[in-house]
C-alpha cells in the first residue's frame, strides 16, 4: 500500500521520499524540542537521513510529508503503519518539525486527512496511536480529534533520563462496514 498525494484547504500531503532529504529537515530530528516525545532524533546527519528516507521509499507503508499548499513548504510528516486490513486497523503517528508552524492547525489538518483517507478509502475500523502521557498538546489535539484513551502503560518508554506512562489511544470508524 503506497501513499497517495491528499490535499486540504491549506495542506498537500505527498508521499515521504528522497525528494525530502534537507538540513532543515536533519535540523528538526535534532532540535529536543521536536523531538522530546518521539521515539526517534537527535545525533541525525545528512547521511543518516538519507538512509532512513532510501528505507521508507521502499516499505509499502503510508507515510506522508506535511507541505504547506501556499508555499510548498515541508513542515512535518505523518504516518500510517503498520495497517492490519485483516483486522480493520492501523497505527498513527505525526511530527510537526517546523516550530515556525506550530499553533496553527496544520496537525489537526493533516490528521483529519488521514483519518478521512483510513475510514473512507481504506474502510478500516478503528486508527490506534500511542502518546507519552504528559505530552499534553498531542493528547488535547487526539481528543479533538475523536480519539478516547483505552489504556495507558505505566513507565513504558524511556524518555529523557527518566521511564514514563504512555497512553494508547483509539478512533473508531461509525460508518464502517465489512466488505
């Protein structure tokens, strides 16, 4: 399952591939402030992205840069894997790196798209993610978008020197049907 080009109001999500190998892009995976809740980041170089962008061109996954539509401006990606299409589900993540378009909206507007995209094209059921509890943004932004907590894993990851509780989060498809 490949990525295919979404769009919105403000936002044009393309498929995440070689295209996208910047500094500025190194810079976001070693900037703590984007990436303090991200399993992933900090020690990154050119080569050590390229290599990561090579491996996601060849995954049949559904990963998405963020691109600003008035500019074309790469500000973060976002991703569904893995989608299990025998169970109805996948697994949601998004990074916004440009903290120049934080508070703007742009995660709520990516995810709507992907959401849309899951439920409507894909027919899947039920979108699941994982966010470290005191990630407190992510978690108000999640709700907004629907999602409800079903559980939460006590000192589950390790993040900055010290374990913390990760919550599992999940949107259900209302109009999913089974084919």
């Amino acid at each position: 399952m490949r990525s295919i080009i979404l769009e919105s109001d403000r936002l044009i999500l393309k498929p995440l591939d070689l295209t996208f190998l910047s500094q500025k892009y190194v810079n976001w995976m070693n900037d703590s402030d984007v990436n303090k809740f991200l399993s992933s980041g900090g020690d990154y170089s050119l080569d050590i992205l390229k290599i990561f962008l090579t491996e996601v061109e060849k995954k049949d996954i559904l990963f998405w840069a963020i691109l600003t539509k008035n500019e074309s401006k790469h500000i973060g990606n976002i991703k569904i894997d893995p989608v299990e299409i025998k169970h109805g589900l996948c697994e949601y993540g998004i990074m916004m790196g440009d903290k120049n378009e934080w508070g703007k909206g742009f995660a709520k507007e990516a995810s709507k798209l992907v959401i849309e995209y899951c439920f409507k094209s894909l027919n899947l059921r039920k979108i699941n993610l994982g966010v470290i509890e005191s990630n407190s943004r992510a978690v108000k932004l999640y709700e907004k978008l629907g999602f409800i907590t079903e559980g939460k894993l006590i000192n589950h990851v390790s993040s900055n020197g010290e374990y913390v509780n990760v919550l599992r989060m999940a949107l259900f498809n209302q109009n999913y049907s089974i084919k």
